[in-house]
C-alpha cells in the first residue's frame, strides 16, 4: 500500500496526514504512523474534499 503525503508538509514534516487507497481511503498521522487509521468510503472522502476545495487557501487554518 502506498501512502501520499499532504501537498501541505512542510520540510521538516510537522503534524500532517498521509492517505492510502484501499477499496476505502485511509488517512493516519504521518507523525504516529504505527498508530490506528480512520478510514473513509470514496464518496465521502470526495465530498470531503470538495468542500476543502470551495474555502480555499485563504479559509484554511
């Protein structure tokens, strides 16, 4: 299984995600990568990002 890194890292890593396809998304602390997932159907996942997507960068954070 491959897992992806958020385009959002910074170099030294920080608190961020990693996300894997499995027939469903997983997405664990890519600072505890030993510790449990959460996992989500596609389509929730996708509509997840959607609305990531529609604030935008400026809403973030």
């Amino acid at each position: 299984m491959e897992w992806r890194k958020s385009s959002a890292s910074g170099p030294e890593g920080g608190n961020c995600v990693e996300v894997a396809m499995a027939g469903c998304v997983l997405v664990r602390n890519s600072r505890f990568p030993e510790r449990e997932t959460i996992s989500f159907s596609p389509a929730s996942w996708n509509a997840f990002l959607g609305l990531v997507r529609m604030q935008g960068p400026a809403d973030r954070g």
